[in-house]
C-alpha cells in the first residue's frame, strides 16, 4: 500500500483467482501463470504495434492510388481517420472480453487518491497504478477487453512523441519569402484572431451550457472557465487537407502563405491560451467567478509562458552549431537530438513545449541549416518530413480508433450544434473584421474571394485533438473531446472535400508555383518597390541588423564583421568573424562581377556615337563608365534575394543587356552603311 490506512484490494492478476496451495507445487504453479500471463501481454503489445503499422501502410498505398488517379475529393489524412474507425469498430465488436470482472472495494480510511499502490495478497505485495476516476454510475462499464486497452495511448505520448516532428517541421520548413510579405497579417491573424474566436466561441457556449441545464441534458458541472477552455482547444486550426490541395493545385501564394503562417502559429497561441484559462484561479469562495486580479494573472502568465517558450526555442536554434562536416551521420544525429530535446526542456521548464520547438525549427532553418554539410542537409529535410508524415497520419489514424475504443465519450446533441454554429461564428468574428482593418493599411488587399476561402479553410486538426484527449478526467472535459472528434471528422471530411469546388466557384488563381514568384515585368524598379512595400518595415529593420551582424557569428555566411562594425572594434569583428564567410564573400564577388550591372555599367562607343544599356545614344564621352555604378548595402541585395526581388533583377538587367546588343548592333550596320 502507498499512503497510510489499510485497503484489502485483490487485484486482477489471475494469480488471485488461484486456490492457494501449499508446498513448492504451489510457487510453480504461480510463477507459470505469471509467465503466461507476461507473455500474453508482450503478444498483445505486438498486435497493437502491428495494428497500427498496417493501418499506416494501408493509407500509404491508397494514397499512392489517389495521387495516380488525381483524386482531390479526399486527403490522405481523411482516409487515415476512416481506417482508424473501421480496425475500431473490428475491435470494439469483433474481439471478445479477455480479463475477468472487477470487484471494488472500499478505502474508507483515505481522502485521496494515490498514484501508486501496494496491495498485500497473501504474502505478496502487488503494484498498482492509478488510471483515473469512474463515476458511480459507470462502475461496471469498466473496460474489460484487454486489447483495447493496449491500442489506448497515453495522452502524454501525443504530446511528448507525436507533436514534436509536426510542429518542428512547419517552422523548419517555412517558405521565409512568402511568409515575411505577409508578416503583419500572419501575425494579426494568429494573435488577435484566435483570442477573438476563443472568447467568442467560449462564451457562445457557456450560453448553450445554461440552455442544457435548463432543458435538464446537463447531468454535471460545466463551468464558464470549461467553456472558455473549449474555446481555445477547437480554435487550433489545421488546415492540412486545404494546404495539400493549395500545394498540389499551385494555388495562388499569398493565399497559402497567409493561411500556412496562421495555422503555424496559431498552434502555438492556442495551447498557452489554454494553459493560461487552466491558471485562472480566482480567490473566495466560488473559485469560478470572475475575478479581475485572476484575470489579468492569467493574462501574465500567457505572456511569460509565449515569451519564454520563445526564447529558449530560438536560443537553442541557435546554438546547434556543429561542427561535424566531416561525419555527416553524426552531424544529422546531433542536430535530430538537438531539435527534439527543445521540446522536452521547455516543458520540463514550466514553459510549452510546442511554442519552443516551432521557433527552435525556425531559428535552425535560418541559421544551423547553413553550416551544416551538404549532405546533412537533405538528410535532415527529408528525416523530419518523413517524421512529420508518418506522426500525423499516425494521429489521424488514432483519432478513428478513439471514437469506438474511448470509454468515457460523452455525446451531446445540443452541445454538438451549439459547438458547431460557435466556431462557424468564431471564424467568421476572426477573419472578416481582422481583414477589413487589414486592408486600411495593406498596399496589396485582401480580396473578398481570399476573405471567404480562410472562412472555409478553418479546419480542426491534430492540435485541437491533443488538448482535448490530455484532459479528460471531469465529466465536462469529457463531453469537450468527444465534441472535439466529431468536429476533427466533419472538418476534415467535409470541408477538406470541398477545396477543389471552393477555389472553382471563387476564381483563384492556380497554376502558380508556391515555391516561386509571379513573373517579372520589365519595369525593375516597380518589382523592387513591391518587395519593399509587401515586406513588414519591422522585418527589414531586423532583417539589416540580422544580415550585418547575426549572420557573420552565427554562420558561414554574410558580409565580414570587419566591414560592418567600426574600425575600434577590428579585433572582435575578427574573432567573432568564421574564415569560412571571407571565402564565401569573395566567391561571391566573383559569381556576381559577370553579370549583376546596371544600366549605367556598360557603354558601347563607336566613332562619335555612345550606346548605353538603356538604348540611348549620344556623343563620345568614354568608352566605359564605371564611375557611375550605383551601389546597394549589402543588406538591401540580401533581403531582396531572399524575398525573390534578385532573381527578377538578374532577369530584367539580362532583357536590358539583350537590348542593348540589338542597338549596338543595328548602330554598327548604320555606321557601316553611311
């Protein structure tokens, strides 16, 4: 026994149903149904392994099927769910009872539970561990297929083995061009408007919870906090389907990169709103009234826990520097060790661990991804994108089987259709408003077509999933994460379905590749006023500092911090300088000296006549003119590379330079005619 008091417990073991014995006959008999029984455990630990590995590769192979015959109307994340619920209904209905009935005792000598218990049968101490609390009501619809229990994760696997690759692979996967254009919406949309739909949708519920208390469908306590809770755990959104069909479809890229950086991030908000609504404590009597002191504590502690989340995610971003060039097998290793292990340090920290992962995938894609070796790159790429795959597939998988193999679902008919209209309300509360106020400020708008599509794509997900199974102790969280799978199913069968039809009947444009940008226009200047004005002016505040000063310490990469502090600080800028950037930066000059000009670069002379690069012509002044070279920071080149601006530039000089062949050469066959 682990506590104090007395508690005649038998256990299940079905050394406990054997007739004790006398003798050494006895203790054989024993210790071989104890191996039989350890036995018929490890067999059933294998089948739910099996089960799970068929699952997945059956969804790999159809999904192979749908990709060969172009089928859209259904994601692979789709089909993972739907087989998840057939193997759970073949196991609910087709496996029968292995263990026999429990018979409960009483512990009237404790107040509270324990984790741990040691129960003396006989002689022999047994070891049991707590699995949760059982309403009277259901004490004898205890679990009693053995194998069901075996396919029933732990919740805290989902949080510690499965978010991880997922989450790590949005930010180490993020297209920095398109999303930095958007930043300002990206970021108004995730903050602002995942606050406004969780509040919406809360107290939208809390309304639907008084309306079943007063219909008598309300058999226990649901307080305002649980509603509030349920806002912010369904407004995780996770529109994979939509993103998959925008990426296939080549979909217009500000749309996808607005939709691809909310979702990325609103993740990340959701989960500390949560974890501030658990935090809310008020003083007195009645621990769930509204309490301004306990209002604004909460409000602290969403913001230390995003804040630190933050840092100690791009803190250790930035110190996976290795270098291990010459083994790339145990630079991947590393790196894979370094990333995962930010995951578990902010959680063991206090802080979120999905909020720390997500910045730690970004730093390293801006900075470690830099110094690793060749080799190591497309390792780590395709490692976490083959993690990412198999994890939420994985989930999706789950979250079929959850729906028959959970024992304490609790389905509502009036909580589910409030449930419904509230996050249809919710989403409409956070994009049509947010967007108008948008626009005020945006060059480029959002158009209504766009407006009504991240109307469409909100859907729920792997995260909205996760927060709900982790709690599911209390007859409210309960009935919360029964809602939020049936929610998880219609949004991902449904709305997932309809993509296709939905960008049809609202006109956006596919056909463009997210990976590039739209076509460059001859007017080069108008290009690079675009890529000025469409990335946020913060951006390219920190964007300069980055490039300048960041970059030369952190990677191989960057002008030399020789020419970009003061000459006081000559001895520092070389020791904290890698020799691997001077290389870098002179090859760079090399690349570049043959081909980036400007129009005023290049001149052709002949006789009396001067051609520039622009087309006009005008008497002999020198045969070259590079005096007149414009010159660009080093900053200014680097952020318009990275935006896309470069490649046009290149492009546009080239169209220049063809130009300038064809006067030059139509003004040689004038010269020679007269």
């Amino acid at each position: 026994r682990a506590g104090g008091g007395q508690c005649p417990w038998p256990p299940r073991h079905p050394g406990s149903r054997t007739a004790e014995r006398s003798g050494g006959s006895s203790s054989a008999m024993e210790e071989l149904a104890t191996e039989k029984e350890a036995e018929e455990s490890h067999r059933q630990d294998s089948v739910s392994l099996l089960t799970f590995i068929l699952l997945l590769t059956l969804t790999i192979l159809t999904i192979w099927l749908f990709k060969h015959r172009r089928v859209r109307f259904l994601h692979e994340t789709g089909l993972a769910m739907i087989y998840g619920l057939i193997v759970g209904v073949i196991l609910r209905y087709g496996t029968p009872s292995t263990s026999g009935h429990d018979k409960p005792f009483s512990c009237s000598q404790e107040d509270r539970p324990f984790t741990t218990l040691l129960v003396n049968v006989s002689g022999k101490f047994f070891e049991y561990t707590l699995k949760g609390e059982i309403s009277p009501g259901k004490i004898h619809n205890v679990e009693q297929n053995d194998m069901l229990r075996k396919v029933t994760f732990d919740p805290e696997v989902f949080f510690n083995i499965l978010l991880p690759p997922i989450i790590f692979h949005a930010g180490y996967s993020l297209k920095k061009r398109h999303f930095f254009r958007n930043l300002g919406s990206i970021l108004a949309y995730a903050f602002l408007g995942t606050a406004v739909s969780c509040f919406i949708i809360g107290n939208l519920m809390y309304g639907v919870v008084k309306l079943m208390k007063l219909v008598g469908q309300l058999s226990d306590k649901f307080y305002y906090t649980d509603c509030l809770l349920f806002g912010a755990i369904i407004s995780a959104t996770d529109p994979v389907t939509v993103l998959a069909i925008f990426n296939e479809l080549h979909a217009d890229v500000d749309l996808y990169a607005v939709l691809f950086g909310e979702s990325v991030l609103n993740d990340a908000v959701a989960i500390v709103l949560s974890s501030s609504i658990v935090a809310y404590q008020p003083t007195g009597e009645n621990t769930h009234a509204f309490d301004a002191a306990a209002f604004f504590k909460s409000v602290g502690v969403f913001l230390g826990i995003f804040s630190g989340s933050f840092m100690m995610g791009a803190v250790t971003g930035v110190v996976t520097f290795t270098k291990l060039h010459c083994f790339p097998l145990l630079e991947t290793a590393l790196f894979f060790l370094m990333s995962w292990s930010t995951f578990l340090l902010a959680e063991a920290c206090g802080f979120t661990g999905v909020v720390a992962v997500l910045f730690c995938g970004i730093t390293q894609a801006h900075y470690t991804y830099n110094n690793l070796s060749v080799e190591s790159r497309s390792r780590t790429k395709q490692l976490f994108e083959v993690l990412h795959f198999l994890a939420e597939n994985f989930i999706f998988s789950y979250m079929g089987l959850a729906l028959f193999t959970f024992q304490k679902h609790i389905f509502s008919p009036v909580f589910i259709i409030g449930a419904f209209v509230a996050i249809f309300l919710g989403r409409a509360a956070h994009i049509y408003p947010l967007s108008f106020l948008l626009n005020l400020g945006r060059r480029h708008k959002i158009s209504w077509s766009f407006q009504h599509m991240m109307m469409f794509s909100g859907l729920r997900g792997a995260m909205a999933f996760a927060l709900a199974i982790r709690d599911t102790a209390t007859y409210s969280h309960q009935m919360m994460f029964s809602t939020t799978l049936l929610i998880v199913f219609f949004t991902v069968w449904i709305v997932g379905g309809g993509t296709t039809p939905m960008l049809s009947w609202l006109n956006i444009r596919v056909g463009v590749d997210p990976d590039q940008d739209p076509p460059p226009t001859n007017d080069n200047s108008a290009q690079r006023n675009r890529t000025k004005q469409e990335s946020a002016w913060l951006f390219r505040l920190w964007y300069s500092f980055d490039h300048n000063y960041l970059k030369p310490i952190l990677t191989h990469s960057g002008p030399p911090l020789t020419t970009t502090l003061p000459s006081w600080c000559g001895l520092i800028a070389r020791c904290l300088t890698s020799p691997q950037v001077y290389d870098n930066q002179e090859q760079l000059r090399e690349e570049d000296s043959d081909f980036i000009l400007n129009d005023g670069d290049l001149t052709v002379t002949y006789g009396d006549t001067t051609i520039t690069a622009n087309g006009s012509s005008g008497p002999h002044t020198a045969t070259t003119n590079l005096d007149s070279r414009r010159t660009k920071s080093s900053s200014e080149e680097a952020l318009e590379r990275d935006l896309g601006a470069a490649d046009h530039e290149v492009t546009s000089r080239g169209t220049r330079m063809l130009q300038l062949s064809c006067s030059a050469a139509a003004a040689l066959s004038l010269k020679r005619g007269t």
